[in-house]
C-alpha cells in the first residue's frame, strides 16, 4: 500500500492545505483511537503541541475524532515533544499525539504518534491507520454512551520539570551558573526556563513570546545567531538552544563557538562510560556524524554505530542492539535511560552535569574531539535516478578510492524531495572539496541527460 499521509516523522505540511487539515486531522484522530482500542475498559490519548497559529484547529480536530470513537482526551497544551512521549507512559495512556512541524516555519505543521510505551509508531502500524483514514467513518464511531470526554491535565508542565530534574545526578545543582536559553518560541518556552531556575541557575531567557507566528523564527537551534549574541552580551557560562518541540539542542559555549550533537554526544559518552553507565560499549549515530567522533571513541576503546539518516533508525538500532546513548550531528539526542526520544533539555542538563562535575568552562568539556573537514552539496534534478547513471558511478567509486581510510563518503537521495545528498570528509580538505565537485558535475551531467 502507497504511504499517502505519512512521511519519515508523521504527517506533516502547510497548515490548512491537505493532509494538515481539520478533516484530516478528525480521521486520523478516529483511525487512531479505534485502532488503539483493546478491551471493554476506558481508554486514553493524550495531545500536547507546541506553539503554531494552526496548533488550536488541529487539536480541536484530533479531540473530536478521539473522543467519537469512545477515547478520553488530556489535553497538555504546549509542551515538548518528549513530554508527550514521557506523559504517555505516566498517565497510563494507549496512544500520545504530538502537534509539531518540529524546527519549520509556523505555516507548517505536524502530527505525532506514540504508542503506549512512548515511541513512534511502526511502519505497519501507519500504514493501518492510513487504511482506516481512507474507510468509512461510519463503523469507527461509538455508541452514544460511550463517547470519549476531554480534560485539561494542569500538572503537566510540572509533571514534566520534575522528570527532567531527576535526570540528574542527586544533590547537584545548577548555582553559580548563568544560562542564557533560547526556546525558538516554541514548546519549551515555559518549562525549560522553569527547570534550570530550579536547579539554581541564574537563567536569562530569550525565544520565549511566542505569538503563533514566531516559531523558530530568527531563534532557536537552527537560528542560534541571537543566542551566540545574548551569551556574548551577558557574559553566560553557556547557552542552550532548542528547537521548536524541543527534541533537538545546540550548545553555544562561553566563548560565543557553536557546539553540535557529535561533540554533545561524546560528552555524554565520556561521561557516562567513566560511570559504569554507558551500554553496548558506545553510541548510535547516524551516516552524517563526523568522522572525528568516531576517532575519538575509539581511542576511548568505545564503538560508533551508523544508521541512515532519522531519528527513527537511531532509536530502532539503540533498542535492538542495547545502546542508551544515540543520536544525530543536528543535536537530537536520544538517552534511552530516560527517553524514547530527543529531549534537548535533558540532554543539555547531562552537559551541564559534566560542567559541574569538572569545574571547567563549557568550551573545555565540549571540545572534545577536532572535527574533520566536512563538505556537503545538494544536487536538485527532474528527471530520472542519477545515482544509477554510469558517469556518477565511476566518479564515486573514484572518490572513494582518493579518500581511501583517511576520509569517508556518503552519497544519499532525498526522502522529501528532488535531491542528491553529497557529502564527503577527510583530512585533506582541498581534496575533500575536490571529491564532492566532481560527483556533484557528475550528478548534474547525468540530470540534464535523463
């Protein structure tokens, strides 16, 4: 069966434009509930979403369809991304709906899905609801008795700002430290502040008045240049950059540098291992981490193992072989100890537990390994599969050949769109360079013939 809904994280597109509207949302929200539904007893959803103008329609949507097929709705309201996950499994729920187009613009958005026990749901599983979104409505439907009601949970922030505390080593706090955190106007806006204020840091708070249109605008984790600004102006110990929902992080450190998931992940890896934490004898990340990481956890004596790109496969790899520490170059961490998927804050918060611990500033703790030079091009075509063109295939088997053991490539299509990923590093970077012009000329001879 073709996917007609949803992508490689949900159903996601423009607000008001199919699949991202109301109808949609009330069909996926009664194929859902139904097909969650085991048993005679009452069963529950819970709904967070994060702070997009279209945020009110779809889950007013999502509510009536839930609640139609006999599901009791707790509405969150704006909350992260793990929270819901995390919420999920607290509140004993069959079925969690994330409302996000993550670190998009506003006029995207998004629909999230998680199984009882927090994680995304399966291919399979997508692919039924998919079948029922297109059935009648008709048999989905409960009896009048026995339609759903929605409650408001309040403790949810709180709920949350204690888990994540908890994450931390006991008795240590955050005092003496000024954070500057930038929340992207998004999920986090509340709770992240609130937590790191707990903890006893002096928090000085941007990204945080989101009006329904602002979401990852000039801020947050792909916009980091007033957080680098901020931290610089203040004088900050660091700063903390999240996304939209808040499942992803970029650390700025004192000196105003960008710090990136590889580096965040050898930190935690470091960190953990000298604990007698760390599982599987090392991490998961994806075919995009740089090659410096993995360097570097070898000389650990610690393992890097890749997926292709998506959080997703580095979380199916993490709980099919037992690792507890994953994830990707662009700061989604997974710390399966205490999530089934990103969370920026608690990732940040095993940062800074290695801050305090060592007494070091954050560009020392961070730094962690060289990265090597990294080249990246995208190749837009119209027509036909490159990649199988012969031109395009010597010039790769070419590249390789020049990087040898001294650099890596990766050469990989679009999920989403028309594009050819081309990416290559080493530590030659002019050859490098070299490299990733002749296969992108390659790509581009074989678009214009096809």
């Amino acid at each position: 069966m073709t996917r007609r809904y949803f992508g490689t994280d949900g159903i996601r597109g423009l607000a008001n434009r199919h699949p991202m509207t109301s109808e949609v949302a009330l069909k996926v929200g009664m194929a859902a509930g139904k097909l969650f539904q085991s048993g005679t007893h009452r069963h529950r959803v819970v709904i967070g979403k994060d702070t997009r103008l279209s945020g009110y329609m779809l889950e007013a949507a999502l509510m009536s369809g839930f609640t139609s097929v006999g599901m009791d709705v707790f509405l969150l309201g704006p909350m992260p991304t793990p929270a819901v996950a995390m919420l999920t499994r607290s509140l004993r729920a069959d079925l969690g709906v994330m409302i996000s187009a993550s670190h998009n613009r506003y006029d995207d958005n998004g629909i999230k899905l998680f199984d009882p026990d927090g994680y995304k749901l399966s291919d399979d599983v997508e692919l039924e609801i998919e079948r029922l979104i297109e059935g009648p409505s008709e048999p989905l439907l409960a009896s009048a008795d026995r339609i759903g009601r929605a409650t408001r949970v309040d403790s949810a922030q709180e709920r949350y700002i204690e888990f994540a505390k908890r994450t931390l080593p006991k008795n240590l706090k955050l005092n003496g430290l000024r954070i500057v955190i930038d929340c992207a106007n998004g999920a986090a806006y509340k709770v992240a502040p609130e937590a790191l204020w707990e903890l006893g840091a002096e928090v000085i708070k941007i990204g945080v008045d989101p009006n329904g249109r602002n979401i990852n605008y000039k801020c947050g984790s792909t916009a980091p240049e007033a957080l680098i600004e901020k931290v610089r102006e203040v004088r900050a110990d660091i700063g903390i950059a999240l996304d939209g929902d808040a499942d992803r992080v970029v650390i700025v450190d004192e000196k105003g540098h960008i710090v990136d998931g590889d580096q965040l992940m050898a930190v935690i890896a470091e960190s953990w291992n000298r604990r007698g934490r760390l599982s599987a004898g090392g991490i998961v990340a994806t075919v995009m981490s740089n090659l410096g990481l993995e360097r570097y956890l070898k000389e650990q004596g610690l393992s890097l193992a890749r997926t292709p790109v998506g959080d997703r496969y580095v979380v199916e790899h993490m709980r099919r072989h037992g690792y507890n520490v994953g994830g990707e170059q662009s700061g989604h961490i997974v710390l399966s100890d205490f999530t089934t998927t990103g969370d920026g804050l608690v990732s940040s918060l095993q940062v800074l537990a290695c801050v305090v611990a060592t007494g070091k500033p954050v560009s020392e703790v961070c730094a962690r390994f060289t990265p090597l030079p990294q080249v990246l091009q995208n190749v837009r075509y119209a027509n036909g599969k490159p990649l199988e063109d012969n031109r395009v295939r010597r010039a790769i088997e070419g590249a390789q050949k020049r990087l040898g053991e001294a650099g890596r490539l990766v050469i990989r299509p679009s999920g989403t769109e028309p594009v050819i990923r081309v990416m290559a590093e080493g530590d030659d970077e002019k050859l490098v360079n070299t490299v990733v012009g002749d296969i992108v000329e390659a790509v581009k001879a074989a678009a214009q013939a096809a």
